[in-house]
C-alpha cells in the first residue's frame, strides 16, 4: 500500500506482504517469506517477483542493485530493473544485520558473529572481521570506517 504523504489517502493498494521493503528506481522492492517481488512506486503495478529458498530480513539499494539478506545464510544480489539473481554470497549464519554499501562494496554482519566485506561487482570476500557474537544492527560506513554493534555488548569501528 502506498500512501500520499499530503493527506495520508491511499495513492495505490498492491497484493502481497512483506518483513522489509526498499524504494529506488522507480520501484518499490517488497522481501519476506520465499522471495522478493517489484511493484511501479507510482502505480502499484507488478514488475518481477524473485523466489528464493529463504526469508528476506534486510535490503539495501544500490546503483540499480538490490542487496538481500536471508535467514538461510545467504546475502544475495538481485537487479532492480528485472529482478535476475546476479551473485550469492554464503555467510555462515543468518543475515539479519542492516546492510551497508560504499564504494563498490556490500558490508553486512551474520549471526555467526563476522563482519562481511563483499566486492559489488561479483560477491567475493574482500573481507571479514570475528566479532565473537550475532551482529544483528544496522552497519553504517563513514569516513572509511565501517561500525557495526554485536551481540558481545561491544561497538566495532573496522577500516572499510
């Protein structure tokens, strides 16, 4: 469902549900249980749905590439405009973290406990930092640091 930001009205009412959404691109990206699918952010109508062996927990847009965090351990790559899987990366436990995206690289944490750097071209490993518990928050990059909380009761600031 969208909503006009004026009057609170209803602009448009698309079937589906979803845990998280994302909007870019002329696109509103629903993800949850089994997949993801796209809607026109005007109009509500259907673009491409994507199924995928999990349930999606985070996203994050990015020069027309939708980034997907999964509970079955996977960070996926999807392309906005058609929703053709590009890459997938196996973490070693759900991907419930925020995902943050900087300078062609995917940065996300896992409930195994690491901070994942990955490359946004291919999905390779640039990177990963053993916090010791889940990292479950929201990443955020900044002045080339990369700071994500863990379950460890600690705040980590990692050179991006």
């Amino acid at each position: 469902m969208a909503l006009r930001a004026a009057d609170g009205g209803v602009a448009w009412i698309a079937p589906g549900s979803a845990v998280v959404l994302a909007v870019g691109g002329g696109s509103v990206i629903a993800g949850g249980v089994g997949g993801l699918y796209a809607v026109d952010a005007a109009s509500g109508t259907p673009q491409w749905t994507q199924t995928i062996g999990g349930t999606v927990i985070s996203m994050a847009l990015s020069g027309g590439a939708l980034y997907a965090g999964c509970d079955d351990g996977y960070l996926r790559a999807f392309s906005v405009a058609d929703g053709s899987l590009t890459w997938t990366f196996p973490a070693g436990g759900p991907v419930r973290s925020g995902i943050a995206v900087a300078g062609g690289v995917v940065y996300f944490g896992s409930d195994d406990g690491y901070v994942y750097a990955v490359g946004t071209v291919a999905g390779k490993r640039r990177w990963a930092y053993h916090t010791g518990q889940e990292v479950a928050s929201g990443l955020t990059v900044a002045d080339g640091r990369v700071f994500a909380g863990s379950h460890d009761n600690k705040l980590y600031a990692l050179q991006a």
